[in-house]
C-alpha cells in the first residue's frame, strides 16, 4: 500500500490455482498445470490481471518462480518481481512494470490452520518496504508484506468460511487470522511482527463486525473493545471474497492495513465457476 494511502497492488504467485475454475474442473489433479502470476492494482488506472497457465509456462529454480511472461526472484536481500500480463474485463490491457519488495527482516514463523497441517501459513516478511514502477497504472513506495500458504486440499474442502488481516503498527506489524473449519471448530490466531523479525504470539483482541461487503460477503475483524473497523478503500469484490483497505485500532494506536474476508461455502457452489471463468483465462499453450 502507498504511503498515502491512495494506492495498493497484490502480486499472488500459485502453484495449483486455487481460484481458478480450470484448476477444479480438471479434479486438481496436476496443479503444475494450472499456474499463475495474479496481479492487481488499486487506485487510478487500477486493474485485475488472472491468467490460469499450463506446465509448459512454469520454471522454478531456489531462487526464482517463473510462470509465462512474469517472475518473483530473489536478488541479494530483495524479492524483484516482473510482470508482463494482461488484465481481465472489463478494461483489457497490458500491465508491464516492476515490483519490488525488501523485507525489514525474514521471520521463521509458521501456522498450521487445520490440526493435520494440510493447510499452512508461513508470513516470511510481515514488515516490508515496496517499489512499484508499473508505468501509466502507477509509480510509488510504500509499506507491503511477503506471505505464502501452502496447502494438500482444497480450501473449501476444510473451510467454511476465513477473514485475515495485516495491519502495520509503531513496533512493526499485527497479523490476524480468523476461520470456521467445516468440522465446526474455529482458528482464532495473533501475531505481533518486530522490524527485526522476531514474531510473538498473541491473544487477538476482541472480533469487531464491519459493513457487508457489495457482494454481501459477511466480514469481520480484529479491533480494541468498543471501536468500529471501517473501510477506508475497496479494492477486490467478488461473491465469495473481499479485499480491502480497513482501519481498525489495536492496543490503543489506529492503524491502516489490509483485510480479506472469504465466503467458501459460496466457493463451494457450481454456479460460481462460469462467472470465474470470465475473469479467469485459460492458455495452456505457453511456450518460452
């Protein structure tokens, strides 16, 4: 997210598209076969960029994920990410630039969000500064964070329903995560990140209801007794899921981070998969 607020991009590299409709309709069998660079953009000139690629266009080396026209790899300190993509409806275009994100430090932190560890969180760099040069769709700096989740199943096979939230403070970073397993049994967890990497464990406090989101997506978050989280800036509204900026205060100080809210009982559903389809391409026949 930019300094002032005005802007945001996320950068989702997948291994197995999780949101893709031609990952669940192959029986997500081969996830090297459904791969993707996702990039979208907020604020002027934002856009959304999703393209499910086959194993032709994935390379993977220790330090470098390749997929298509677009990379993340590390140099030195630094994760450098070039993308070259083109962005879905309803705005068609190319999105050409470069990201890059330095980690005040890397945590080694890591969370299982189901008892059997088929679902894991692993925030490697929770406190991150960010250099964007995307062209005409934006050039600034500002405050960013590096995660990944891995995962043996599908989403919607374990969850009901989850909410996350980064939030940076004073000392560093507030993470919060929230989730219904299908069993009926709740993950209530609370990180507070140092510069310096260091990750504690805390108790979250209390869950604070929000405003629905435009799809009517239930949302929720962390904030001190008696406040109101409220959305600051929309950035990604869909009928299972939304992301956007939120304003929430925590231990006394009003911070700004990002927040996503995500419906899978509705991910669940067939009727869901031909309106992804739409903002999802399929090309398969990618070739270096």
């Amino acid at each position: 997210m930019s300094d002032d607020g005005s802007r945001a991009v996320s950068i989702i590299g997948f291994i197995g598209s999780v949101f893709s409709p031609w990952y669940r309709w192959s029986g997500r069998r081969d996830p090297e076969n459904h791969c993707c660079i996702n990039v979208a953009t907020y604020g002027p000139s934002g856009r959304f960029t999703m393209t499910d690629r086959g194993r032709a266009a994935l390379r993977q080396t220790p330090d470098q994920l390749t997929v298509g026209p677009s990379s993340m790899r590390w140099k030195g300190d630094r994760l450098v990410i070039e993308v070259n993509e083109i962005s879905g409806l309803p705005v068609i275009s190319r999105v050409v630039g470069t990201i890059t994100v330095t980690p005040s430090a890397v945590t080694d932190q890591e969370l299982l969000l189901t008892d059997d560890g088929a679902h894991v969180w692993r925030p490697f760099a929770p406190v991150s500064r960010i250099e964007v040069d995307l062209g005409k769709h934006g050039q600034w700096s500002g405050h960013g964070y590096f995660d990944a989740n891995f995962g043996t199943r599908a989403l919607e096979a374990d969850f009901d329903y989850w909410t996350w939230g980064r939030y940076p403070t004073s000392q560093g970073a507030s993470c919060f995560y929230d989730a219904t397993r299908r069993d009926g049994s709740e993950l209530a967890a609370g990180f507070v990140f140092g510069a310096d990497g260091t990750a504690t464990e805390v108790t979250p406090p209390p869950k604070r209801p929000m405003r629905r989101s435009l799809w009517t997506v239930r949302r929720e978050t962390r904030g001190d007794a008696g406040t109101k989280p409220k959305q600051v800036k929309a950035m990604l509204d869909a009928p299972f899921y939304c992301r956007a900026a939120v304003e929430t205060v925590i231990d006394g100080e009003t911070t700004t981070g990002v927040h996503e809210a995500l419906d899978l009982n509705r991910l669940r559903g067939p009727w869901l998969m031909p309106m992804l389809a739409v903002r999802v391409p399929r090309r398969a026949g990618w070739r270096f």
